[in-house]
C-alpha cells in the first residue's frame, strides 16, 4: 500500500491532500480529477465551487469506514484547480447567462447575432474542454493510475467517460440523478447538464447499458427516448421505486434488480441530486424525492458483493450556500466521495 506511516488518529494537517492524506501524483493510486465547470446550468449557479468545497469538507472526515477499512492506505489525490479553466469557465458562464435570459423573454438565438456567436463559443469550449478532460484521464490512465471526476455540472464527464471507453472496453453507466439527463442540446447547447447522457448515447459506442437510479424530473422528448431505446437504457424511476416499496417491496430486492441490469464493468455517474434535497439543498437542480445517502451507498456495496468492476465514476453538482454555515453539500459530498473511493479500490482489489 501507497501509504504505511499516517496516523488517523491526530489532527488532520491541511498542508497534505484530499482527506489530508500525504498524498501526490506518485504516491497515490486513484486520481481524482478536478473540473470546476459551470457553463450551461439552466438554473442556479455553484457547482463549479463544488471540488474546491469538497477539498475544503474533506479536511473533516474521519476515515475508518466500517464497509471498506484501510483502502485509503492505496492513496487518493486531488490535483490543484486549473485556473485556465475557471477563467474559461467564468467568461462562458457570463455568456450562456445572457443567452438564457433572452430564452426566457421568448427571443430566439438565432436571431440575435451576437448572441448566436456566444453560442458557438460556448459550443466550442465546450468540446475543448470535453479533449483537454479526455487527454489529461488517458495520460493517468497510461500511468497506471486509477481516475474519478469532481465536477462542476453534469457535462463534465462526457471526455472522462471516452476515455474509460478507450482504456477499459464496453462498460456500462449506473446514474444516480433526479433528472434523465436525455435533452438534445439543451437551450442550443450542444454539451448542456442537461445533455449529458443523450450525448454519451450518441458519441460513447464503448458504453453498452445506461441505467438511471431516481429520475424523478424530465420531459416528453426524454421520456420517449427512454422507451426507444429499452435494450441500451433501463430507467427506475423514483416513482416507481416509491411504489414498490411502498407495496411492501425492499430496497435490497430493488438493488439486486439494479445489479443485475448492470454489464461486468461499471462506471457510476452520481449527480448529487439524486439525493433526497434536505442533503443537497444548494445544488443547481433540486428536485423533491430521491434518497437517503445510505441508499446509495448500499447500492454501491452490492455492485462490489456481486462481483462487478467499477472501473471509474465521477460525483458532480455539488454546490453551497453563500453563507459559510450553509455547508450541508459540501459535507455530504465529501463523504460520499471519500466512501466511493473506498469501495472503487475494494471493487479493484484483484484487478
């Protein structure tokens, strides 16, 4: 193991890592990609905070876990924050806002030069920052390195998941979300949150099954596409799941059912809004519904009992409050984070 001289025990020093590990890039066998990207959320802003707060959480965390004891031992990293990024970042958030806005006074793109150039920045940086997140996981990944995703919004992940493709093979996707997520381009952008697995459909031929765990918000379109496409996308929906339980059905019978749908190779995608919002009330999307925090980490241990490899996953839309006491996201995402990592590296134990 990466790391044998560290005492759990003491303070916490916040010179080290992630979790305050002494970790770095060499030392540390999972790599836990930073994206602080914002650009097409539709509703409030944030989450391009979100793995600066879940660093800053992190600091607090107490790391036995009773479900996977010692794994961090393997070592977790977390490069610092690209400033290009969040100055790129910060420019085509102004510009997406002013195109939203015209959006909701009933004008049109299109119709609007200057706004129809914003558009086509944003679609371009976009797709740079889809390259740029695909490169820098395919350069881990030759290293030997296990990698995972902290976003920013849900259109994060979309080069991180080619570059799974590319390394690992036909895998398929488990999300965790309240939204499907199976708009084409959304507001006229091509990478929206909102898009993200419509486009992982359309542009990762590598990925086999996406199973949706708790949508609970989405419109005709999507829901359309769910149906044509049964035999590569099995949504339980929250409304279905509520109904089962409460005819008397268990969770544990429900995650089995989970499990089974998935291929061999997992990757899990888990948009914080999954959860029920009392533990994510500052994300972008809220939607009422959803689950305990416990839920899904039960989900997650059976993946790993079944046998089945988690090859990567990524934790996005988490965001806070402006007031530093408004913490609760960032707390929660933290640990989920920290409890994913720890059952990515069991789940990897004899790969």
């Amino acid at each position: 193991m990466a790391i044998t001289n560290f005492d759990t025990n003491s303070v916490g020093l916040a010179a080290n890592n992630i979790f305050c590990l002494p970790t770095n890039e060499e030392n540390a066998k999972l790599i836990l990609l930073p994206i602080p990207w914002e650009v097409t959320v539709s509703y409030r802003n944030g989450t391009a905070r979100g793995p600066e707060k879940i660093l800053e959480s992190s600091y607090q965390i107490d790391l036995f876990d009773l479900d996977a004891p010692d794994y961090w031992r393997e070592g977790y990293y977390m490069p610092a924050l690209d400033k290009q990024i969040v100055k790129k970042n910060d420019y085509l958030r102004h510009c997406a806002e002013l195109i939203i806005s015209n959006l909701s006074d009933g004008g049109c793109t299109c119709d609007n030069n200057q706004l129809q150039k914003k558009l086509n920045e944003i679609n371009q940086g976009c797709a740079e920052l889809n390259d740029w997140i695909f490169q820098q996981a395919t350069q881990f990944f030759e290293k030997g390195k296990y990698v995972a995703l902290i976003g920013g919004d849900h259109s994060t992940p979309l080069g991180f998941m080619k570059a799974v493709g590319k390394h690992f093979g036909e895998f398929g996707i488990l999300q965790i979300d309240a939204h499907a997520d199976l708009r084409e381009a959304y507001e006229g952008f091509i990478y929206s949150h909102a898009s993200i697995m419509y486009n992982v459909l359309k542009e990762i031929p590598e990925m086999t099954k996406l199973v949706q765990v708790g949508v609970r918000d989405f419109c005709d379109e999507e829901y359309e596409l769910i149906q044509k496409e049964k035999t590569r996308v099995h949504t339980f929906f929250d409304n279905h799941i509520k109904k089962r339980q409460y005819g008397g059905e268990t969770w544990q019978s429900i995650c089995d059912e989970i499990v089974e749908s998935l291929p061999q190779q997992v990757y899990i995608s888990f948009d914080i809004d999954g959860l029920d919002p009392k533990l994510c009330k500052n994300t972008g999307t809220p939607v009422q519904g959803g689950f305990e925090a416990e839920q899904i980490q039960y989900l997650f241990i059976k993946i790993v009992e079944k046998g089945k490899r988690i090859i990567a996953f990524d934790l996005n839309e988490v965001s806070c409050g402006e007031d530093s006491l408004d913490a609760i996201d960032a707390s929660v995402g933290a640990r989920i984070l920290y409890r994913m990592c720890n059952l990515f590296m069991k789940s990897n134990e004899n790969a």
